[in-house]
C-alpha cells in the first residue's frame, strides 16, 4: 500500500520506492514484480535506473469495485443490525 500511495504523487525509482523499506533491493523488486504483473503499475528502465508508474486504469478499475463491495457489505451489516436489535427486543419482553 505504501508503494501504491507513493506512486500516487509521481514516478518514482526503484532505489527511492525502497528507502523507507528495510530490505533488501532485490527482496524489494519481487514486491515490484508483483505490482507489475497484477497491472497496478508499470517499470521502465533506462540505464541503471528503473522507475516505476502507476497505471491509473488499473487502480480506478480496483476502486469501483471496491465501491460495489462497500456497498454491498454495508446493506448486509445493516439487515444484521437490524435483526439483533430485533432479537435484543423480543428477549426484553
């Protein structure tokens, strides 16, 4: 999530992505790798330096789902409220 978030300010390098990680460089980059195959962002390199971008297709794809979940988990949370506090109510009789 930090990577992501880092990203959402502007390209970064590899090297920079990594500072605030206490890791290795190469044990950082499987990280990487795994946010570039799922297609949240994309590496280029140039010379020795890869910097990384976030695909931001990708991420609003993520958010409207996330959305549609929020939804739907919040419309059950709201059937089971209201059937406790309906059980809470008939043992009070």
């Amino acid at each position: 999530r930090a990577v992501i978030a880092r990203l959402g300010r502007g390209s970064a390098s590899v090297t920079d992505l990594a500072k605030p990680f206490e890791m290795a460089l190469p044990s950082f980059m499987k990280h990487i790798r795994q946010l570039e195959d799922s297609g949240l962002i994309r590496t280029r390199k140039q010379g020795r330096v890869r910097t990384c971008t976030i695909e931001e297709d990708k991420l609003g794809m993520v958010d409207l789902w996330l959305k549609d979940q929020r939804t739907i988990w919040e419309s059950r949370l709201d059937r089971l409220e209201a059937f406790a506090m309906k059980s809470m109510e008939e043992r009070t009789r």
